[in-house]
C-alpha cells in the first residue's frame, strides 16, 4: 500500500487545492538550497545607489554556507 502526504492546501482547508504533487513543485522544492540547509548570500546587488536596478552576482562570488541550519525535514501528516 502506497503512503499518501497530503498537499498543504489540503490540510489547511485553502480553496484551491489539488489531489496531488506537481512535478514541477516537487523540483522546485529538491533544487532549492534552502530547503538543504544551505545559505546564500550576495546574490544580486544593486547597480548604483540612485538606481533600483538588480543584476545577478556570479555564483563563484557568492557567498555560500554549507549546512548553516538543519535540512528541512518533512513528517507524514
């Protein structure tokens, strides 16, 4: 028998849920360092102060901590 977690909109009664995973959230959530515990810092700067302008930094400048904090865990509800 297959064990069933159900989406979050379903356990928090939200008006939009579905009956299952998309595959599309699924990578979201498994290629987001966040979710591994991983921190990232100095992603995008801004290119002048008199400018609301992002660019992206390069990722060999980004500052990144391994493991800063426990990898999320999710239980079965």
């Amino acid at each position: 028998m297959r064990a069933f977690t159900p989406l979050l909109g379903t356990v928090s009664n939200a008006g939009n849920q579905g009956t299952a995973w998309h595959q599309s959230s699924i990578k979201c959530i498994l290629t987001n360092v966040t979710y591994s515990g991983t921190l990232c810092q100095h992603r995008e700067e801004v290119v002048s102060h008199m400018s609301i302008e992002r660019v992206e930094v390069p990722e060999d400048k980004q500052i990144i901590f391994e493991n800063a904090r426990p990898a999320q865990q999710y239980k079965n509800l």
